[in-house]
C-alpha cells in the first residue's frame, strides 16, 4: 500500500481534520509525533500540503512549528536525541528511512532560515555553490543570472556579482539565500520565519517573491505574523500547545488546517479563534 493509500489516523483527542491527500498533496504528514530526548515537541500531527500553493504553520511559541518544518527534509535529523513516529511523505515516497538519502531529499525540499545566511563568498560563488558541489554541468552563468532574476534580485546585484554577499542589505541577503536554494532546482520550499529580522520593505519583497514562485514551487512558511500569514497564504495551519497534557511541557497537536481565508474569518477550532483573536498566545 502507497504512501497515499493509506488512512490518516490521529491519537489528538480533537483532532484537527486534514484534507485527504490527492494528487495536488505534495507533503503529508501522518499521526506525526517527535521527541527531543524526553521532551515531546509534537503529538499526532495529519496534514497533507497541497502542491504550488504557499501554506502557513502559526501558532504560539513553542507549539512545534519549526519542528513540523524542519520534519519534511529531515533538518531534525542533525540534532542530538531527535526521534519521530509517524509518517512522512513526500510525493507520494517516504521521507524517513534507510533508503533515503537525506542529502537528496534536501535537494528537493530546499530550506530557507529566520536568519539571513550567505556564506562567505562572493554573490555569484554564493548562488552558484550548492549547484557546483551537486554536478551541475550547464551553464553556470545563466544558473545564477536565472536564479538571481526568480529571486527579484538580479537589478540590484548585477555589477556586484563579485562583491561579497555579506555586503548586501538584510533583505537582499535573504533574498541572495532564496537565489540560493533556487539553484538547486528544488521542488518545495520551506521557509522558518524569512522575515522576522527584515524592515517592512525587505518584507514586502520576499513577500511578493513568494506569490511569484508558487507558479513553480511549493511553499511553506513558519510566521508569528498572522497578517502576513493573511496577505501570503492559501493555507493555514494552526499549532497548539496540547492543553490534555496539563502541567509540564506540553507538545504541540494541530488545531485547525484551512483555507486562510475561513481560517481567518470562520475558524472551526476554539483554540484556533482564541489564537487569532489574541486571547491565548
């Protein structure tokens, strides 16, 4: 039986109701709980991400966003006392397993951080690096005229191409990174919170690039803004903290999965309206 044959089934004693995984789902989760050590991060997480849309995870800190995130290239897999149950699946194959190949999958499901990270390299050895070290035989200088342009940066770096990243601004670093993983000719990007350290221009920008690449890629995006989480969004997701679990730490179980505009305006959770409305947080 198929990744996609097989029925989603949640241990949340409410749980959230994801769609059923079709064609258009390209990232699914199922019954996804993870542990760091001891400490349970997420319990009984369904969720199926649907193809070239951008889906946004929200929810108060510490409710296993950046974890469910982290989960789809397996990024949680590099950090010590990490385990998962549960399964993962991406395009219909496993995404844990002795037969993937991690850096592989990476690859394909490219990753975006908070925090702008160019290496220490010029602009061009910075979009061109990840495609180098992979066996790119093309053309290196339309990859990265390419990728600079998909990333609406090429105007502003185009005589600076052998200038450091580290001297561009904030958000044209965030952007550079985006060029970055573009090069590798990903198929879904994750995004952890790409705008929390930009001005509201910077953010404007990676906005409105994420509208333009959901044509070709899938997105999804960890934000704390739920404006933005409104303006950029087709999906929603809220994560909350398991309230069953009483005292201690609680992991975090999915409250709501839903068009963000009936996420936003007709919410089905209680725990989701008392997030948005800022009654719990």
């Amino acid at each position: 039986m198929s990744l996609d044959q097989q029925p989603i089934v949640s241990r949340n004693p409410s749980p959230a109701a994801p769609p059923a995984p079709g064609a258009d789902a390209v990232l699914v989760a199922r019954d996804l709980s993870v542990w760091y050590g001891s400490t349970q991060a997420l319990r009984g997480v369904s969720i199926a991400i649907p193809r070239n849309r951008i889906t946004a995870l929200i929810g108060p800190s510490g409710c296993g966003k950046s974890t469910l995130l982290r989960c789809f290239n397996r990024m949680n897999d590099l950090i010590p006392g990490f385990r998962m149950e549960g399964q993962l699946g991406f395009d219909g194959d496993p995404v844990a397993g002795p037969e993937v190949d991690p850096v592989t999958l990476r690859r394909r499901v490219g990753m975006v951080f908070q925090k702008p990270n160019p290496f220490p390299k010029t602009v061009y050895h910075n979009v061109a690096w990840g495609a180098r070290i992979n066996g790119y035989t093309g053309d290196l200088d339309e990859l990265v005229e390419r990728s600079l342009r998909r990333a609406a940066l090429w105007d502003e770096v185009k005589d600076k191409l052998n200038r450091s990243g580290l001297d561009l601004s904030g958000g044209q670093q965030q952007r550079l990174c985006i060029a970055r993983t573009l090069a590798v000719e990903p198929e879904v990007i994750l995004m952890d919170e790409p705008c929390s350290a930009l001005d509201p221009i910077s953010t404007a920008r990676v906005e409105d690039l994420m509208e333009d690449l959901k044509a070709e890629y899938t997105i999804v995006i960890v934000t704390h803004n739920m404006q933005q989480a409104r303006r950029v969004s087709d999906m929603t997701a809220c994560l909350m903290l398991d309230e069953a679990r009483g005292n201690g730490h609680r992991p975090g179980v999915l409250a709501e999965f839903s068009p963000t505009d009936v996420l936003f305006t007709t919410p089905k959770d209680p725990r989701t309206e008392a997030y948005i409305t800022g009654r719990i947080g």
